[in-house]
C-alpha cells in the first residue's frame, strides 16, 4: 500500500464533510489553481487544503508533529481523487433527481448537537465558528455527506453472500494467521569474557558458568543468582524472558531451551564466546483455531473486501460516464 493511499485511509472519515461546489462560486478560489474537474464542478487546491486542515482540526486540535504534516502532504493526490469521487455521486444523485428532505438533515445534526455536545446548541455553534464553518456551511457538509452514504447504499446491494468455499479457501492460504506457534516461559543468565579477569577470559567465563549451574542445581535460587550475575538485559528482572517462540533465540539455543521440560535446567552451553545456562518454567503447545471458531470472522471481512469492491466498480462507472479531468 503506497503512503498516498494508506493517508487517504487515515482522512476517509472526513472526506464526505467536504465536496466541490459549482464553477460559478469558485472563481475567488482559481488563485490556487485548478486540481481537477468533474462534468461542470471545478476542484481547486484551495478546497483539497480546506481539507487536509479539516482534518487536522477535526484531530481534537492535537498538535501536529512534522511527520504528520508530511503525512498530510502525502495524501494530497489521494484527496484530490476522493473529492472526484464524491462529486461524481452527487452529480449522479442530482440527475436520478433524488432529494434529502430537510428533517433528515435535521435530525442528523440534531444527534450530533446531542452526542458531542451534550444537547447545547450553543456549545455546537460556538465550536463550528472556531473551525471556521457557519451553521448553513455545516448543513451543506452534513447534507453532501448523506447522500454520498445513501447513494453507496442504493448503488451496492447488501443482500450477496460469501460462498463456504470461498472461506474455507482464505482460512487455509492463511492459516499462520490463526495458529499460535509453541512458547516457553524462559530463564535465563548469560556469562560473558571480561578482558582483565584472567590470562584467559573465555576459560574463566566457562569456570564461572560451571560454578553458578552447580549451584542451581543444588537448589540456590535461579532469580537471584541472574540478578547478582547474568550480563544480559533481564539481570535486573532475574533472567525472567518471559514467553518467547522459536523466532526470539539463536538456532543453538532454540534447539536446547525447546528440548527442555518446564522446571528442567540446561547444561552449560557455549555460543562463540558466550555462556548461557537456561530454564524453561512453563510450556505452551503449539495451537491452530479451527476453522468452525474463525468462519464467521473470515465470513464478515470477505463481506467488507467484496462490498469494497463492488463500490469501486460503481465509482469506476460514474467516472466513465463523466468527464474527468486531474491535472
């Protein structure tokens, strides 16, 4: 996914509040240029950045990073291609010669006054003029955006269903996304060479190690021999690993720390110049959700997948029915 598309995924939500307005109320705006027409609407920059700072508004006015302000700037084509699209619905909205009633729009702005403003008026008011939006302005956005939503309803049945085959197909080409491969709760201390202990730091290491297992196998206690001397980060934690797969250790130790039973404690074992003494505490198996447990899981984002597309056909025909132009 290309960070255009993956920023527009992030803007969505807010795209339907915003769409072009006829030729005639833009020419104030041609300054900015022209970013694409749609049949007789015009998309000027002006509007594709009253966008990117709708969103940014819309934020809970959180202070914007510079890596978001990049993202920002990365979803300007993909912007400018959603206002396409939803001027397409709206021309096609007008030329069936459907109509929203107003108490539609009322009641949907009268929910949100409710919701998000605690039924004070008010408080919605005062906060549109902060962000820039008069009453009537915010009523054409709220409009727009239920017939962009009634349209994707009319023109995308709701009704097709997802085959057993065609599940039962995703479950298997992605079987690792519902299996949890084998764990163990690890202990480990970890023994390094210190130059300066000895002539020959790595014999003394090994000493070392051989001294502190001896001990635990005696009964001392494995967290606080780790404490007092392991070298690696989880000293401090007693050596305590916590749960880790096959992919957390190198091969070597994979296949000791694997092979042991929960409470049973290593050998000595050397990896370069290193030593390590481990103990497995507890074990998991290896387990796979059967597909009877994921089917409806499976079956709801197939919907959504097929759903996806069908849409993006229907936007695909408007515009070869329109005339586009993305400059």
């Amino acid at each position: 996914m290309t960070p255009a598309i993956r920023l527009a995924a992030i803007a969505a939500a807010f795209l339907t509040a915003l769409s072009p307005v006829r030729l005639a109320a833009q020419q104030e705006k041609m300054v900015d240029g022209i970013a694409a027409v749609v049949n007789s609407n015009v998309i000027t920059y002006g509007q594709v950045r009253e966008l990117l700072m709708f969103r940014q508004r819309s934020m809970g006015q959180q202070q914007m990073t510079e890596e978001m302000k990049e993202k920002m700037q990365e979803s300007q084509d993909a912007a400018i291609n959603d206002l396409v699209d939803r001027q397409l619905i709206i021309d096609a909205f007008k030329t069936d010669g459907f109509q929203i009633p107003e108490y539609v729009v009322d009641d949907r702005i009268n929910s949100l006054i409710r919701e998000e403003f605690g039924g004070d008026r008010t408080s919605f008011v005062r906060t549109l003029k902060a962000q820039g939006f008069s009453l009537s302005r915010f009523r054409e956005v709220e409009r727009e955006k239920i017939i962009v939503q009634a349209m994707r309803q009319k023109a995308v049945k709701s009704d097709f269903v997802i085959s057993p085959d065609k599940i039962e197909a995703f479950y298997r080409s992605n079987i690792a996304k519902y299996s949890t491969p084998e764990e163990i709760r690890l202990s480990m201390i970890v023994l390094r060479p210190e130059a300066g202990d000895s002539d020959d730091p790595v014999t003394a290491a090994r000493e070392v190690a051989a001294e502190i297992r001896q001990k635990l196998a005696d009964g001392a206690d494995f967290g606080g021999m780790a404490q007092m001397y392991s070298q690696d980060s989880t000293a401090e934690l007693g050596g305590d690993w916590g749960w880790i797969d096959r992919k957390t250790l190198t091969s070597e130790l994979n296949q000791v720390a694997f092979s042991l039973s929960p409470g049973e404690l290593s050998d000595v074992i050397q990896v370069g110049d290193a030593f390590y003494i481990m103990r497995v505490e507890a074990k998991k198996a290896a387990v796979t959700k059967p597909l009877a447990e994921m089917r409806d899981e499976i079956s709801a984002k197939l919907y959504e997948e097929e759903r996806l597309r069908l849409q993006k056909q229907w936007i695909e025909s408007l515009r070869s029915k329109a005339y586009v132009k993305i400059f």
